[in-house]
C-alpha cells in the first residue's frame, strides 16, 4: 500500500500545518522567512514586509496616533472643523449626528451631556 501526501503552498505572511500560524512579529512573505527591518513611519506586514503607516498614525511601527486637531497622512493635515464636526484621526473634519440628549465634542464627537460614552457620528462631506 502506498501513501501518497500533497503539500498545499500557503498564502504569504502564514506557515504551518494547514497555514493556520501567522508570521511572527518582524517576519513576513513566503513561510516567513524574511525579516522586516523598517523604520520610523512604517511597519511590518506580515505578508508584504514594510508599509507605511495608515493615515492617523506614525511613528514607530505606527504606534502613535495623531494629536488633536490634526490627521491623515503621518498627521501631517489640520482640522479646521465647525462647532457641529469634530476631527477624526483619520478622515479629518466629521459632522457629529448628536442626538438631543447629546453634545458635539470638537476632539471626541458625540458625547452625552451627563455621561462620558460616544454616540455614532458620520462623514462630513464639504460641499
């Protein structure tokens, strides 16, 4: 009797039986073995190797977040918002959809007026 095994190639940033393990942290691609050696304002995929760091943060593998009142691209976009908006990391100025019990917090967004939990707020469009 004869055994007969059929290997699968996994996906790039994932090894082990049936793919099932990500790469570890600072290794990606083809059964992880490259090594991610990135710098300020990138991190390590673990498919890719090195990105840059998404719109609201930078620094060191991304780790930091965009002060207020400023966002996008390595933070480098201040918000000018409206009394009705408030400055989002990532987008920039969004309209608070406050509800009645609710108040518009330029940093936070929609804040209850007696309590410290958000409310949903949505994209502003500046027409």
């Amino acid at each position: 009797m004869r055994i007969y095994f059929s290997f699968i190639e996994c996906p790039l940033g994932t090894l082990g039986i049936n793919c099932s393990s990500e790469c570890p942290e600072g290794y990606f691609g083809k059964l992880c073995q490259e090594e991610c050696d990135c710098t300020t304002d990138y991190y390590c995929d673990r498919r890719f190797g090195c990105r840059e760091c998404p719109p609201g943060s930078f620094g060191l593998n991304c780790s930091g977040t965009c002060l207020k009142k400023y966002y996008g691209q390595f933070c480098q976009e201040e918000c000018n918002c409206t009394s009705s908006q408030y400055c989002d990391p990532q987008r920039g100025c969004l309209k608070c959809d406050c509800t009645s019990n609710h108040y518009c917090d330029p940093t936070y967004a929609c804040l209850p007026k007696n309590k410290g939990r958000y409310n949903t707020c949505t994209p502003y469009s500046r027409k």
